[in-house]
C-alpha cells in the first residue's frame, strides 16, 4: 500500500471555501473601536484593499482563487498527504494516521497559503508596502516571501521573546527583503507606551499587531495584513482541507478525526474547515484544536466580544479570548501565543462541530521527538500539540478496541526551532498551565459593547 499521496499540478483548488455560507447561526458582527458600532467597508479601509474587505464579508460559498494567486502556490502546492506507518508502528497502534505537510512550502510552514494571495490583492491595488506582526516568525518570513513575488516592501514586527530566540527567522525575513524590529518597539506611539510601562517587555502577539496597524493607519502607501484569525484568512488556507480530501479518497478512506494545532485558528481552519461542512451536512467526523495549556483560548477562554490587539486600536469582534491584556509566558510554540481565537473557529466551538484541548508543552516536544525518529520530519513546536492529539487519539482508540482513521495538519517543520528542542533534551523546558483567575481578572478589561 502506498504511504505517500500526491496531487497533480493541476488539481490544486480552484476555489476557497468560504464556511459562512454553512454556518448553523451567523456570526456576531465586527464593532469599530471607537463607536462600538457595526464597521462597513469604508472603516476598514485605512487597513486592507477592498478585495480582502469583500472576502472578508462575503457570503458566497465558493470564491475563485485567481489565476496569478495560483501559479504561485504552484511553486509548492498541492502539498503532500502521507500515511504515518512507521509511527503507527511507534506506538503500537491499530489505527490509521494520516498527515498533511505544509513545511514544503518556500518558508517552511501553511502561511504563505494567505501570504501570497493577501500581497495579489494589496499590489493590485496599488499598494507599495505591508505592515505586519509575527510571533514565532513564520507568518514574517511568508509575507516576505510573498512581497518579493509581488513588488511589495514589507514591515514586521516581531514579538521580542521570538525575535531573540529566534533569529533566524529574522534572516529568513530579511533574506526576502523585510525589515524586521522587535515589538514592542520606539518605531510607534504603541510600542513606546509598552516601554514605558515595561522597558524588558517580552512582547506579545497583541502588542505587535498595535504597532502593525498603527503603521499602516498613519502611511497612506502602507496597508496591514494578518497571518491568522480573520475570515478571509481562514478561507484561504482552506486549500489545505480541500486538497486532503481528495487525496483521502485515494487511500480509500475517510477520517474519523481531524486535528490540528490552533493558535489564532488559521492552520486549523485550513484542514478543518472543509470537513466541518460536512460535518454540518450530516457526516460523522470529529474536528479536534490543539492547544497549549500556557495560553488556552480556546479551554479556558471566555466568548465575547473583544480587541485584536492589545492597545485596542483593531474591531472588536466576538471570539474565545483570554483578555487582550494577556501577556503569555515564553514558551517555545510561538505562533500559538495569541489572545483570541479566529471568530469562524469559535462559533464552531459555541456550535459543537468543533473541540479542543489543551497540553503542555514537554508532552508535546515529546510527541515531537517520537514523530521525528519514525517519520523524519522534525516539527514545528506548534505542530507537535497536533501530533500529540493525534497520538491520544490512537491510543485512546486502541484502549476502546476500535480502529480508527486519524487525519492531521502537520503545519510547519521545526527547522529554525532547535534552539527549542536543545532545552528540551537539557530538560530545561518548563510547563505552564495559565490559571483560570488571570482569566477572569482580564475579562474585566472587556470593551463594553451593547450586542
């Protein structure tokens, strides 16, 4: 039997796949900051080109990918499905595990997948610069990727504790022509308040989209993109799913579970997503987010509405949030550090067509370990709460006498994170389990808002 299964070329998706259409209830809507209004297109303006503005409020189920936007994730896509036999065998299990890799990609990671088609839309446009946030340096080093593809400058700030642990990240942005300053930083009115506060700020996902918007909203030839949370974002990595579900009809089978790590929710989104229509329609499948217990939106956050940054200056939008005051320890998993959850994924949540769970991080670099031993690929710290979930799913099913099919999004390779893996094998790595009282004690920083 195969372990590998492969697309052609020219099956990459034509389309995204937008979930708002199949929604079971529509999603609370997006406040100004100021007005605690309903924001139309023209607030956002200041922000995003029109074309993002459109797919980030459309209803329309299928959206065309353009033709430009395709040839470049061409360069990569479709990406590979692989059938994990050898850790099957690891672990003794009966079940069957399946994983997509999105570490094939020219940053090593599924960002470049809104990445590329974000910088299609801004330069079309006639924007000449993006500014953005990163925290583990994956969604830096794809935008500044997919800037070089489309004439585009690009300006990242980078949260400080990842800037400093890892910096070759920030060689890898600056290799693709990006300017890369720590966050928080003097460069903005943002920044300099956070300084002030705290001069050794280890930075914050949060902090970092403050400084990224307030760039772009005072340059007129500069607009903001974000690597995660927003529905055109979710949408675009949806490429992912899609592709996995064709590549599961040739292994000639179908998953019982789907998994993936979820931080701002866009890698989950992008295998999930097509699984949970059809979820919706009827299909039994479960969709499960991995995430880390230091910073567990989606466990032990509150669903409301909230800022996406942490000075307040983005929409407020309802989501799972631990406060957009959380400031998270520094562990390892960087890209999963953010207060808020995608508000695609926690409608789903609120729906019951997806769950999720927390980890600590040692349990997962020891996942991590085991993958790496039997399937070769060292992952990304973010990537191994999902090969952690995936391995409880196979030993729980073996524990019930079942087998059964597990399929998940194996998001990133862990290439620019050994600094991460030698404190792990020093045992240096320290879990940390957020406590539910610093939650309740942010959810009374809330933005009041009548809906």
């Amino acid at each position: 039997m195969p372990t590998k299964f492969l697309l052609r070329e020219d099956q990459l998706p034509r389309s995204w796949y937008n979930i708002l259409a199949d929604l079971k209830s529509p999603p609370a809507p997006v406040l100004h900051p100021q007005t605690k209004k309903p924001v139309g297109p023209q607030d956002l303006a200041p922000l995003f080109p029109m074309a993002i503005i459109e797919q980030e409020m459309s209803t329309r189920r299928e959206v065309p990918i353009p033709d430009e936007v395709r040839s470049a994730l061409a360069l990569w896509r479709p990406t590979p499905l692989h059938r994990a036999e050898r850790l099957e065998k690891a672990i003794g299990t009966r079940s069957h595990v399946y994983y997509k890799y999105e570490g094939v990609s020219p940053s090593g990671s599924h960002k470049p997948n809104t990445a590329v088609a974000q910088a299609y839309y801004n330069a079309k446009e006639g924007v000449k610069r993006l500014a953005t946030e990163t925290g583990a340096g994956q969604w830096g080093s794809s935008l500044a990727f997919a800037g070089q593809l489309f004439g585009l400058e690009v300006t990242v700030y980078m949260v400080r504790i990842s800037y400093e642990q890892k910096p070759y990240r920030r060689s890898m942005m600056q290799t693709w022509g990006a300017k890369v300053f720590a966050s928080p930083s003097e460069k903005t009115n943002a920044g300099r308040g956070i300084l002030a506060k705290d001069p050794r700020s280890n930075g914050s996902l949060g902090i970092a989209i403050s400084e990224a918007v307030e760039d772009a909203a005072t340059h007129d030839d500069t607009k903001y993109s974000l690597g995660s949370v927003l529905n055109h974002v979710c949408m675009h990595q949806t490429v992912i799913g899609l592709e996995a579900q064709e590549q599961m009809k040739s292994a000639g089978e179908y998953p019982d579970v789907v998994i993936a790590c979820h931080g701002g929710g866009s890698n989950f989104s992008g295998i999930a997503l097509p699984f949970a229509r059809d979820k919706i329609n009827g299909k039994q499948v479960r969709l499960l987010a991995a995430e880390p217990s230091s910073c567990p939106t989606l466990t032990k956050g509150v669903y409301a509405f909230d800022y996406g940054d942490t000075v307040g200056m983005t929409p407020i939008v309802k989501m799972h949030t631990l406060g957009h005051d959380f400031m998270p320890p520094g562990i390892h998993a960087g890209g999963l550090r953010y207060h808020g959850a995608a508000p695609l994924v926690s409608r789903l949540v609120e729906d019951d067509v997806v769950e999720a769970i927390a980890y600590p991080q040692r349990s997962c670099f020891e996942a991590a370990v085991t993958f790496a031993r039997t399937e070769g690929i060292i992952p990304a710290p973010e990537s191994s709460h999902a090969i952690k979930a995936a391995i409880d799913e196979a030993k729980k099913a073996d524990a019930e006498g079942k087998t059964r099919v597990i399929l998940f999004n194996l998001s990133g390779h862990g290439h620019f994170d050994l600094g991460a893996y030698d404190q792990f094998f020093a045992g240096k790595l320290e879990d940390f389990e957020y406590p539910r009282e610093a939650v309740e004690k942010s959810m009374k920083n809330l933005p009041q808002v009548e809906f």
